[in-house]
C-alpha cells in the first residue's frame, strides 16, 4: 500500500487523533491475568465521539468532492452511526435526513426520543422513521431518487459508513494503534472489538495486512450469527484491501463470535449489564448497552475461559455510543 493513496483520498479532518491508549490497571488487577489497553475512540470528539468519526472523514470527503449538498443514512432508531453522521453534515454545512427502524424487542419509554435521537434534533438532522420490517437498503434508495427529484444532491452514506471507503478510516486507525504501541513498548496478541455492519473489523484487517503485522482481532457480533459476520467481514475486507493495493488476509484472520449478542441486536442481556457497570465501577469509563458492553461481556468471558491467554496483552477497541445509555435507564 502507498502511503500517499491513503495521504491523497477525500478526507475532511472531524476526530481528535490520536485518541488515547490507556492501560486499565484495576480492570486487569480485577482480572487477575492479560494486561488490558484501551483504545480510546469514544474519544474522537465529534458529538460524544465513536468509531464512526474516522470513517465520515473519508466519507464526507467523498460527498463533498462529488458536490453533495445532504448527507442521507440508516440505522436503527439509536444509530450512533446516524448521530455521527447528523454531526459529520452540521460541521459541513450539509443537510442531513436519517432513516431509522424501530428495533424488536428494543425498550419503550426513552428509547424513542432520548439518546442519539435527541442529539440528532439538536443538529438539526431530519428523522424519517420506519417499521421493523423495512427493507432499509431499498428505502434509501428510493428516498435518495426522491431528494434528487427535488432538486438536492444526496450522498448515501451505507448503513454503519461501512464501504471501502469507510474502513479507510480503520486502515488509518490501525496505523496509529501500532506506533503507539511501539511507542509505550507493548506487543499486543489481539484486538477485541465490536462488529455490526463490519467496516471497522474489516479496516482494522486491511490496516493489518498493509503493515504485515499478526495481531489477532476478535470480532464479538453485535446482530447476526457467526457464519454471517465473517461472510460480511471478508467481503468488505477484499474490496478494501483491492482498494488499498493490499493483498488480504487468510480467511483465517477473520474471527467473529456470536456467543454474546443475544437475545438480539439492541435487546439487553445480563452480561452486558454486569460489563458496562464493571467498567464504569472499576475505571470510571462508560461503555454501551448495545456494542461495546456486548463486547466487553465476550472478552470478559474469553478471558475467563482461557481463550485469551493470561500473560498477553490485549487492546479494546472502545467505538463509542455512550450516549445510547440514556435510552436504556431501566435495563441497567
Ligand atoms: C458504538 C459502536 N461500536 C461498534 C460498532 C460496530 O462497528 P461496525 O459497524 O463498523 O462493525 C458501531 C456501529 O454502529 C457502534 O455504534
């Protein structure tokens, strides 16, 4: 890969980097064996932050150098994608319109107004809400024709800014964890993270691939079942290793779990809760009800079962969604 593909691709500067890498000291006391790191990308500064900051810089870069006046996106009703991106169209100057699902199963009360969704009105975004049961590749679509009918210049951002050209910002990221790494003189086995629509698992894999490095990612599933992750994960790992000029990965580097999402995406299960009061009792950090305390549950676990090895070092990939908190008070 060439440095200056990646110096010469679109890209509006939005996040704070490099976001910081913390050790954990009572975390891994608490744990009694892997010395664990954070990644700190809930700190990337873009309205309560996420991992979604990095991928809209090359997104947004994309829109603008294609003369886009509105960002268009979907996610579900709590979508710390789509509160990013309402962010990402605010600090440019586009509009925004959001295409959200209600979500099975998802809690009543301030689910449906608090959260991401008020962040959202307060920049202005247009919500545009759907059943459960959309088919929310076609509503965008067909949404995006309608926009253009009306004489507007729609970029469609893809569900979770998950194309090639959103892993872009994981391929940067990666960069950044592995010098830092260097920099405080650790050597991590494995990456932990949550994977939903696969843009940053599979950027994280490119990155990797591009600096010919063996760190192991574990991807914990956020919505589907094993089988269907990887499936997600590969493809977009090769058309954004294509884009790089990078050859991929084994297959067997693509590692998804879904042992710790259930009963389904955005629905709370108990380890969930006991992770993210953990982590806030123990660190003062505040993880999500719907990735990262999900993914924190799996590496609990993978720790606890040996399958993360007690004298390694890992890194969490903290992506954010904090604010998601305030639409689940009760279940926590
Ligand atoms: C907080 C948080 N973590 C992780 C993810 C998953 O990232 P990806 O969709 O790139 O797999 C998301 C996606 O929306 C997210 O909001």
């Amino acid at each position: 890969m060439s440095q200056e593909f990646l110096a010469q691709h679109p890209r509006v500067p939005l996040a704070h980097t490099p976001t910081p890498l913390e050790y954990l000291p009572r975390l891994t006391e608490y744990l009694k064996g892997p010395s664990i790191y954070l990644k700190r990308d809930d700190c990337t500064g873009l309205a309560t932050g996420g991992n979604k900051t990095r991928k809209l810089e090359f997104l947004l870069g994309d829109a603008l150098e294609q003369g886009c006046d509105t960002l268009v996106t979907v996610g579900g009703l709590q979508s710390n994608h789509a509160r990013q991106t309402a962010a990402a169209a605010a600090r440019a100057g586009l509009h925004c319109e959001l295409l959200l699902q209600e979500v099975s199963g998802a809690p009543e009360g301030n689910y449906d107004y608090n959260g991401n969704l008020l962040l959202n009105d307060l920049m202005g975004a247009r919500v545009h809400r759907y059943p459960a049961d959309a088919f929310m590749h076609e509503e965008l679509a067909s949404y995006v024709e309608e926009l253009k009918g009306r004489g507007r210049k729609p970029y469609a951002v893809p569900l979770g800014g998950s194309s090639p050209i959103g892993a872009l910002g994981y391929v940067v990221a990666v960069q950044e964890l592995l010098q830092q790494c260097v920099t405080i003189g650790i050597t991590p086995a494995q990456i932990v993270l949550a994977t939903g629509s696969a843009g940053t698992q599979a950027g994280l894999l490119a990155g990797l691939a591009a600096a010919r490095s063996e760190v192991r990612v574990i991807g914990i599933n956020v919505s589907t079942t094993t089988a269907a992750q990887e499936r997600k994960v590969r493809s977009l790992l090769h058309e954004t290793c294509a884009l790089l000029g990078v050859e991929p990965p084994a297959d067997t580097a693509i590692i998804c779990n879904d042992d710790y999402y259930k009963p389904s995406y955005g629905v709370p299960n108990a380890q969930m809760v006991q992770a993210v009061r953990l982590l806030a009792e123990k660190e003062g950090l505040l993880l999500d009800p719907v990735y990262t305390g999900k993914a924190m549950a799996g590496m609990l676990d993978l720790v606890d079962s040996g399958e993360i090895a007690d004298d390694s070092t890992t890194v969490f990939l903290h992506t954010g969604g904090s604010a998601g908190l305030f639409a689940y008070p009760r279940e926590l």
